[in-house]
C-alpha cells in the first residue's frame, strides 16, 4: 500500500473551538473495527471518527454528471 493511502493516526493534541453532538448509526462490524483501533491507539472512538471524517474530507471528490 502507498505511503499516501494510509491512515496515519498522529498522537493526540487539545481540542479547539465549539464543537456539536452528532448521533450517527454503524454496522456492528464497523463498530467492532473502531473498537479495536481505539484500543491499539488509546484514542477514543470520538477522535477516530473525527479523524476518519477529516481524511475523507480532504480527499473527497464529487465527480460531474
């Protein structure tokens, strides 16, 4: 795998700015993953879900139709 494809989960830094509650639904199995990334990491499943949005964001393309 490319060096540029990973997802590389930096050790963490202070929260800034306002944040807001989002309630959202995940498969068992995605859960069950984010759990054991938790895990290996020590970060918390609220920072990884925050880090998987931003990396997606960043690399979000919406082609024309």
């Amino acid at each position: 795998m490319a060096q540029e494809d990973k997802f590389i989960v930096p050790h963490r830094k202070p929260a800034v700015g306002k944040s807001t509650v989002v309630s959202v639904r995940l498969p068992d199995t995605m859960l069950a993953k984010l759990e054991n990334v938790a895990a290996q990491t020590g970060r918390t499943r609220n920072e990884l879900v925050q880090m998987c949005i931003d990396y997606a964001l960043a690399r979000l393309e919406i082609p024309e139709e």
